[in-house]
C-alpha cells in the first residue's frame, strides 16, 4: 500500500514540474519575434514577472500597471514613404481631394521628401487640408487610407506596418493586465483609426489614444469664437474648423499623459528624442514604483530602411537611463513573411504632379 501510495505521489510530483517546466517555456516564448538572447526582451519580462507577483518588490497594482507607447517608428514604420499621416496628407491633397485643399496645401504636399521633419509646421497644415470634415470623415479618410499600399515595402499596406515584435510586446503587457496607452505625434482622430484596425485593437482602447489635437466645433459654429458661446443639439456634427491646438512631441507628452492619466506609467515606449519626454516622465525618481523605459534603435537597413548607427545612439540613450532596442540585432522578425523592402524607398508620381501643375 505505502509503495503504491510513494508511486502515485511520484506520478503526481512528475506532473507537476512538467506542467511547471511546460508554464515556464511558455513564459519564455511570449515574444516569440524577439531573439531569445536580447537584453530588452529580458528585461521586459523580468520588470513583468516581478510586476505581478505580490511577494517581490518589484510588485506594481493592477490599476497602476500603466504602459504608454509611442505609435510611428516605436509600434509601426515610420520611415518615408510610409508615414502613415503624412503620406495620407499627401494623398489627400494630391490625388483623392485635391478640390477641398488650397493650392499652398498641395505645394506645401509635393515638396514633403525623405528627410522631412514631421514638426508643428506640417502637423499646422495637417489640420487646415482637414477643415470642414466631420469627426467621423476623418476617421473613415483614415481607414481607407490605410488600405493603399506603400511604395517601400512589397506586399504591404500601410496599416500592415506595425512591428510585429511590439505587437507582441503589447498583447504581453495586456495579458498581464497592463492597461496600454498609445502616445502619438499622429492626430488624435487619425491615430485611433489606425489602432483600431490594426493588431493591437483588442489591447488599446479609444479612450486610451493621446494624439496631436486640432480644434474641433460644433458645424455652422466654426466661426464662434468660444464654445461656451452655443450648445450641441441632437442631430449636431462635430467638424474640424482648420485650427490646431498641440503637437504631441516632446513636453507636450509628458502634459497630456498627466492631464488625461493622472498618474505616471511605469513603462515607456518610443523611438526617438521627442519622446524623451514620456519616457523620462515614467523613470523619474518620484515615481512611486519601479518604472523601465525602452528605446528602439532603427538600424535595420536590409529588412527595413532605417538609417541609424546603433554604436553611436546606444551610449547616448543607456546614459539617458533607458533600456536599448535594436531593431537589427533584437527583432527576429519585423513584418509578416510576404512583406520585403522594396528595390527603392520612394518613386515619385511625376504624372501626378505634372497634371496638378496644369490644373493650377
């Protein structure tokens, strides 16, 4: 009876370490687009474990697990000519609405180039070509949008850009009920349409998205100067009236996450120096607890166009107290199999142009 007794107790020990051992290589495979060696996928998943368990120190609340992300180049491409509202002002202007837009617009359209800076200036006339278009136009001109395919990549649209290595991270983080942020210098309306019908809409809600802001007026009161001077009515349009109100780079960042969350996130996500901001805003000594923030490096020129030097930008980020990714040496995989680099990066649409200049 005692052998019978040790042997089902063996069985059951057995058991219990390979389902112990099976929970433990899951773990391990939960960003499986990542090489199993990267430094900042250990991270990532140390600062979580650490997160959920209540016996460490490193524990965090659920209703204070808050991760904010930046979108373009930190979550999906940003490389020209596939920046999502850019190329989509440029289509605007140029190809699908050229009638609604000045013809300063449509040079200010023809003359964005790779190197462009995507700054207060240009997001300026982002609002303007949008002016008189209610909320929902926007958002449906932004869907559509992003059906067209993208000259850079083969195979893809440019709602197919997301990085399918921070996809992963995103579900990761959700999973182990994070609640997601998405912090953009994309407009606010643009942005949600975007995240909405991409990978990560089951893990970011609408109400999560901080994006660049324009003003926005009840129809027929664009001209009013206060909304406090007239009332929404049933049956009311909201519109963009051509203002713009914020960039969502750099301080403004930092202001509009405060504003909005009240509280500091404990993970940061972005990819460049107007997102420093946020990103020091999480990993601030204030913070009541413990707070990581991570910096993508784009330095992949064979499977993406990215240009920068990763010997050079790491120091300089690791010295900023931030945790670097290379996007070359730490993403196995950025897009889906079908999805190459294009011969060129961009080839322009002389016709188009030509037509346009007859036209004016």
């Amino acid at each position: 009876m005692r052998k019978t007794v040790a042997l089902l107790l063996s069985f059951v020990m057995a058991l219990s370490l390979t389902a112990c051992g099976s929970m433990g290589k899951a773990s391990d495979k939960a960003l499986p687009h990542w090489d199993p060696e990267a430094p900042a996928m250990k991270s990532i998943t140390e600062f979580v474990t650490a997160a959920v368990d209540e016996k460490s120190e490193g524990f965090i609340p659920v209703e204070d697990r808050i991760a904010v992300f930046d979108m373009d180049g930190t979550l999906t491409c940003e490389t020209f000519f596939t920046y999502y509202d850019t190329c989509m002002f440029i289509d605007y202007c140029l190809k699908d609405h050229p009638e609604r837009v000045s013809e300063e617009l449509k040079e200010a359209a023809r003359e964005i180039k790779p190197g462009y800076t995507a700054g207060e200036e240009l997001a300026r006339n982002f609002a303007k070509a949008y002016a008189g278009m209610t909320v929902e136009e926007l958002y449906d001109y932004a869907v559509e949008f992003g059906k067209k395919k993208t000259d850079s990549f083969n195979n893809m649209r440019y709602i197919d850009g997301f990085y399918l290595p921070m996809v992963e991270v995103v579900k990761y983080l959700y999973e182990n009920d994070f609640t997601i942020y998405v912090v953009s210098g994309t407009e606010r309306t643009t942005t949600r349409a975007i995240v909405d019908n991409s990978p990560i809409s089951e893990y970011v809600s609408p109400e999560h998205v901080i994006g660049t802001e324009f003003e926005v007026k009840v129809k027929g009161n664009e001209d009013v100067e206060s909304n406090m001077d007239f009332k929404y009515v049933d049956g009311d349009e909201l519109v963009f009236t051509g203002g713009f109100i914020q960039k969502n780079l750099n301080a403004n960042k930092t202001i509009w996450i405060e504003r909005e969350l009240g509280k500091r996130p404990v993970l940061a996500f972005g990819n460049s120096g107007s997102d420093t901001s946020m990103m020091n805003y999480a990993i601030d000594s204030r913070n009541p607890y413990p707070s990581e923030a991570y910096m993508i490096i784009a330095d992949d020129d064979v499977r993406e166009w990215g240009t920068q030097n990763y010997e050079e930008k790491a120091p300089q980020y690791e010295e900023q107290g931030y945790v670097v990714i290379s996007m070359k040496r730490d993403f196995e995989e950025i897009y889906a199999d079908d999805i190459t680099r294009a011969e060129t990066q961009y080839i322009e649409d002389e016709s188009d142009v030509e037509e346009l200049d007859e036209a004016a």
